[in-house]
C-alpha cells in the first residue's frame, strides 16, 4: 500500500501510521490503514478490499497480511 503523500484536511505531510485494522466478511476481506496528521490532529483511513478467496491466495506469496 502506498502511504499518503499528504493530509486530506489541512494538506499537512507530517503523517503518523497507526496500527491497521482487518475485516472478513462472508466475500471480501478489508484492510484499514489508519493514519494521523501531526499538524492539525485528525485521523483519517485508507481502505482496500479483496475477494475473501484472493485475498488468502495473495498472502501465500507475500506472507502474512498482518503480524
């Protein structure tokens, strides 16, 4: 996943990642990638989605999707 370039509220580049986040559902599997500006303090996410049968095809060959 590429990180973001710049905050989306005050375009600020002073970005923290925190901890992710993973959803399954019956079809997809999503991961949240939570982010916060230090410069004006508001929290934002990222999120990506797979179909749940690819997703765990994927992680065969990059390795785990979360440690």
């Amino acid at each position: 996943m590429m990180e973001p370039l710049m905050c989306p509220y005050c375009g600020g580049a002073e970005l923290i990642e925190e901890e992710e986040s993973v959803l399954e559902t019956e079809d997809e599997y999503w991961v949240i990638y939570h982010w916060r500006c230090t410069d004006c303090g508001e929290g934002f996410d990222k999120v990506t989605a797979q179909p749940l049968d690819q997703a765990f095809e994927d992680s065969d060959d990059e390795g785990p999707l979360w440690s």
